[in-house]
C-alpha cells in the first residue's frame, strides 16, 4: 500500500500538526505501508492558473514546471493521500490549498452524475484511493475543524476518494507544554499510531481510537488562562529588550 503524506505547517517538524502526523506515519509503516512524506514549505508548487490547459491543450497534464511535475506520478499511485494542515483563518493552509487546486489534471473536463450531483469523472491511471485529513488548531473547541471537515468531504467526492476520516487535535498547542512537562499524554500519541496501523491494517480508524487524539487535554478555563498568561509573558519579556 502506497501512502503520499502532506504536511503544509510552516513549522514543517517542529510543529503541533508533525506531533500527530508522525506517529499516524509510524503506525502506517509499522502496518506495511510505504510511506512518503513531503512538506509544502520545501515544494515550490505555484497556484493554478486557471486556464484550463490540463483539461484541453494537453489532456492530464499541467503546464507549469514545477515541484507539482514529479508529485503527480506520486499522487496517481497513492492508495491513500495524507493531508496535514494547521488550521489557518478557520481553513486549511494556503500551501495545501495550491497543492489542492492543481490536482485537477487528475480529472477530465466532462460532467457526470454521481448520488444525484455534478461531477467530473476521474482521469484513468489515477487510483480511486483514500484521504485521511490530519489537523490541529489553537481554539480549544472541535467545532473550529467543521470548516475543514465539510471542505475535505467535499474535496473526496470531487475527486472521487474516499473520505477515510481525520485526526484533530483541538487546543493543539497545549500538546506540546503537556509532553516537555512529563504529562500524561502518551495515549493521544499512541492513538494516532494506532489509527495509522488500523486503516492500513483494517481499511478503517475506530472513532474510539480517533475520539482519543481529539481528548480534551484541559478545560477550557484553564487553557484560556494559560494562554493569555503565556501571551503576556512574552510581551513583557519582548519589551524588556
Ligand atoms: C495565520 C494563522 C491563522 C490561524 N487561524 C486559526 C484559526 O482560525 N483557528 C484556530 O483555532 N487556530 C488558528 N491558528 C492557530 C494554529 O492553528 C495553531 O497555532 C497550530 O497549533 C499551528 O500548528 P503548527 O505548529 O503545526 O503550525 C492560526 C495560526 C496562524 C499562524
């Protein structure tokens, strides 16, 4: 089993988005899967341009020489596609994005039906695979990830992929203070990996295992403090300089 990783953090492995995606990355590989994992911020993938050439000019391919040449051959053989992103103004990232928008190459210009909607039926030579969406934000509450929800859902039955679930880690700066201060927070890790082994073990992640990287790691009075007391401090500490 084939698995593209994506991660569009500009903190690349330092980030709170790498402390989830790397062990769902080692569970996968663990499980037998062949991982290969890229950061948008060292891709140089321009925007799409809009005009169409992919679709007319010169059928399933891009005009634009760029990181997106090599990716594609990649991303038509992938069983599974893993999109990580920070949640930025309520969305995905503008790196993602662009890498979203010139996957249209992959399907034709027709429109077909499929359950009851305009669609575009997908390019052959390209796999009808999975997408699993990896995200963590700095809000404390789940609902700041329905707006990449309802993207992403949207997004695989554009492209014809199946929605394979996703891992969201609310309050995701929280993770990180929590594992330098020895708190217990080893299950959340061991989920994510868990959910790796289980969808290329099993084709699916339990909610269960899913619910638990998602688990509140403080109440929200108590994040809300600590995050403006933090913000304070490095205010004061900034002016002092
Ligand atoms: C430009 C920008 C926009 C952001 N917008 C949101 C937002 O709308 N909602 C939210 O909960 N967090 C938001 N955040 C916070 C990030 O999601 C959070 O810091 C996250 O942990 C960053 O992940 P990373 O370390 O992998 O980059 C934003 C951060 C930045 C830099």
């Amino acid at each position: 089993m084939k698995v593209l990783a994506f991660n569009s953090s500009p903190r690349m492995d330092k980030g709170n988005t790498a402390m989830i995606l790397t062990p769902f990355l080692e569970g996968m590989r663990e499980a037998g899967a062949e991982v290969e994992l890229f950061y948008t911020k060292k891709l140089k993938i321009n925007p799409c341009q809009g005009n169409f050439i992919c679709w007319f000019k010169t059928p399933g391919k891009c005009f634009q020489k760029d990181d997106m040449q090599m990716l594609y051959p990649k991303l038509r053989e992938a069983d599974i596609w893993v999109f990580a992103t920070p949640v930025y103004v309520d969305g995905i990232t503008g790196p993602m994005k662009s890498l979203m928008d010139r996957l249209i190459p992959l399907i034709q210009p027709f429109f077909e039906m499929r359950d009851d909607h305009c669609r575009h039926p997908l390019r052959e030579g390209t796999k009808h695979g999975k997408i699993v969406l990896i995200s963590n934000c700095g809000f404390w509450e789940m609902d700041n990830f329905d707006p990449l929800l309802v993207h992403i859902k949207a997004a695989c039955k554009n492209m014809k992929r199946e929605f394979a679930g996703a891992l969201l880690r609310p309050h995701g700066p929280a993770l990180r203070g929590m594992m330098e201060r020895e708190a217990p927070v080893d299950d959340i890790f061991e989920a994510a990996k868990e959910a790796g082994r289980q969808l290329v073990r099993d084709g699916e992640m339990s909610v269960k295992t899913l619910d638990i990287v998602s688990r509140t790691l403080m109440s929200l009075d108590v994040y809300v403090q600590k995050i403006n007391q933090y913000d304070q401090e490095t205010l004061d500490a900034l002016e002092k300089k």
